[in-house]
C-alpha cells in the first residue's frame, strides 16, 4: 500500500537553509528563511514572553485537557487589537485558538466548505501553503494577479474577480505586510474592497499573519476593519507567530463573523467539530504566555516597545533599499521603501539569484523572494554592490 506513494518535491527553503548553513563564506547573508532576525542576525525570544514564560512555569497548577477551542482568555485578549475598542460588533463575533496561522487558515477553508463555498479566489503570489490548503481541504481554488510591475497592488484584479463571483466563491486575502511581495492594498483600496464585498454579498477570509509588523498595530489591521465593518459575514485567521516571535509554539486564532448573533453556535459548533478532527485542541503553551501578556500592562508596554522595535528596524532597511535606486542603474528597489512587512520580490532570474548564492554567497527563494529582516547595517551595503553586479 505505502509503496504506492509518490514522492513529493522537497521544500525549496529547506534546501536554501541546508545550503545556507553548508557555506563557509563568513560574509553569507540569509534572505530565504521568513522569520525576523535583529541587527545581529538573531531570532530572540521576546523579553515579554520570556517574562510571561516565567509567570507561567510558577503558577500553572494543571496541564489538564482544554476544549477545541483552546485558551479563550487569549482568543479574546486579542479582540481589541484585531477588531478595535467594540471587538464585540454586536455579538457577531466569535473566536477559537489553532495552531498557528496554519491552522486558522485551514479551519476557515474547511468551514467555508462545509457552508457551501466551492471555489476559493486567491492573489498570487501568495504563501505557498495557502494553495496546498484550498487543494487538501478539497475547494477548487482560483487565481487572480495580486501586485503590478510597479510594485503596487493590483486592485483592478480583485475588484474584477469579486464582482464576477458566484455566490458559492469565497477570496482570501492577506490582511497585511504581504507573503511574498510585501504589497499592500492602500486604505482608499481597502474601501473600495469592503464596498465590492458587500455588494456582492460573498465570504471574505481575511489572513492576518504579520500583524504589527508593517506600519503599526492599528494601521496594519484598518483594512480588516473596514471589510469588517461592511459585510454581513467574514472568517478571519490570525498568527501570533511572528509578532510575538512564537514561530515554534504554533500560536493562532481564527474567528467568525456572523450575519446575526444566533448564526454563531451553529457557525461555532461546525468549527469545532473541524478542529477537534484535525487537532482535538491547539497547543497551550504560546497562547498562555500571549494571554500573559495582553493581561498585564507593564508586559503589554513592553510587547509593545519590541514590536516597535522591529517594526523601525524592516522601515530602516526598506529606506535603505529604496534609497539605493540613485547608487546603480536597473536596481528597481524605490517601491520597497513603501511596501511592508518581512518580504519583498526582486525581479530576478533563476540566472541572477544562482549567481548571487555562488558569486556573493546571498541566499534567497527561487522566486526572488527575500526577507528584509535578513539585512542589516553590517550587510546591506554588499547585498546592493552584489545586486548590482548581477544585473549589469
Ligand atoms: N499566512 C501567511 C500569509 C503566512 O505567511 C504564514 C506564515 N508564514 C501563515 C499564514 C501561517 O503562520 P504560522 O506560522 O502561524 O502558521
């Protein structure tokens, strides 16, 4: 039986990783891996959850089953900042802890299914996980472009599609700081696509996985909102993963909006009975220390300051970027100071980003992704020499 599988492409940025660490180059740079690295080039436990940690190993009396849906006081610890000061928009909202983004991403496809949506519009690029998901949950799933050559979104794109839609589509949409292009809808697009939605009256899954990571908490989510605030219905998924920098704790949550509060046990009830057969329940640990968090202020002040922290450093290395467009000709980097979040997409060729690895010891997708977080001041200045170099 098991001798019938075929094998399955390995994962590219594994490869890169594996290469990465095999370079005895002193100077390599690593822009494949997506996680936030600091000046140094490190990925360092957040001094909050560090903290939250600590609470948590002196005082948890039980590591007894929780339900599917995990730790509610994180779930709803992060209202506020999703959905803004009224996070209960009139009992229409509803919230469950997944692991990760991953899972509430998945759990909103399944669901969407199970209410009915056959077909799942989605921007590409996009993370590459999105289009395994829809594939595995078994929607069929639909392409629209998501950036223009210029480095900005494509609104015409989505606004066409979601007006062309069935009433059995759905779209996702990443809520900020864009995987892999870093292009964001602009607050006027964002209108224009809450508008859009409620006219037509389909699902919108929102992903919100870098959330605080592109112009500010408040900001990075104003487009949710204002989807929100206009459709009837909506799934939202959301990773912790990154701005708490929990990666491997596996830290999300997914909620639901529902057309009418008496919607949501039923709404609820299918989403538990999806995650209980997919994970029974999530993972504890980084959503406890979350919660730790977001319910002590002096912790949330200094979430908040770290936050900060990244935040300015990614907007310092895309002014730097962007700002090396007067250095050589062709580097094409000026729309990187504008975009947001971890990554961002070169228009390289497979030629060019092979050359970069060998010739300059620079590791980066194959897509011409790159990780902004990956440079820094001691390294951003040979990334823009060798970029040139390989674009003459
Ligand atoms: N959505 C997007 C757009 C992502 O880029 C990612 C992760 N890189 C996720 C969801 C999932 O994040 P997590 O690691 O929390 O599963």
């Amino acid at each position: 039986m098991l001798d019938q599988l075929e094998a399955q492409a390995p994962d590219a940025l594994l490869a890169l990783i594996k290469m990465h660490a095999e370079d005895p180059r002193e100077d390599k740079i690593d822009l494949g891996v997506g996680v936030y690295r600091t000046n140094d080039g490190a990925t360092p436990v957040f001094r909050s959850i560090k903290a939250a940690e600590q609470r948590l190993v002196d005082t948890q009396d039980s590591k007894s089953y929780l339900g599917p849906e995990g730790d509610t006081g994180f779930v709803d610890a992060l209202k506020p900042y999703i959905f803004g000061k009224d996070a209960s928009m009139g009992g229409r909202l509803e919230g469950m802890q997944t692991p990760g983004g991953t899972g509430a991403v998945r759990l909103a496809v399944a669901l969407a299914k199970a209410a009915g949506v056959k077909r799942v519009h989605l921007g590409v690029p996009s993370w590459p996980n999105h289009a395994q998901i829809l594939q595995d949950v078994g929607v069929v799933t639909c392409t629209f472009h998501h950036a223009k050559a210029d480095g900005t979104a494509d609104i015409d794109a989505l606004i066409e599609t979601i007006e062309a839609a069935e009433p059995t589509d759905a779209v996702l949409l990443h809520g900020c700081c864009h995987n892999p292009t870093g292009v964001d809808y602009t607050d006027e697009q964002w209108e224009q696509i809450a508008e859009a939605f409620a006219a037509k009256g389909i699902l919108p899954i929102l992903d919100v996985a870098y959330h605080g990571l592109g112009r500010g908490l408040e900001e990075d989510v104003a487009g949710v909102r204002k989807v929100l605030a206009k459709v009837p219905e909506a799934l939202v998924a959301y990773s912790c993963d990154k701005n708490f920098g929990l990666y491997r704790d596996r830290v999300g949550a997914f909620y639901m909006i529902a057309k009418q509060p008496s919607d949501l046990p039923a709404i609820t009830s299918n989403a538990n009975a999806l995650a209980r057969a997919n994970w029974s329940m999530p993972p504890d640990h980084g959503g406890a220390a979350v919660r730790t968090v977001l319910r002590d202020g002096d912790l949330t002040k200094q979430w908040l300051d770290e936050l900060d922290e990244m935040r300015a450093r990614m907007r310092r290395v895309r002014a730097r970027l962007a700002a090396a467009d007067n250095e050589a000709p062709g580097l094409n980097l000026a729309a990187l100071g504008e975009q947001n979040g971890l990554f961002a997409m070169l228009p390289l060729t497979k030629d060019q980003i092979a050359s970069l690895r060998e010739d300059h010891a620079i590791y980066m997708a194959g897509s011409g992704r790159i990780n902004v977080a990956g440079l820094h001041a001691g390294n951003t200045d040979k990334f823009i020499a060798a970029l040139a170099d390989v674009i003459e």
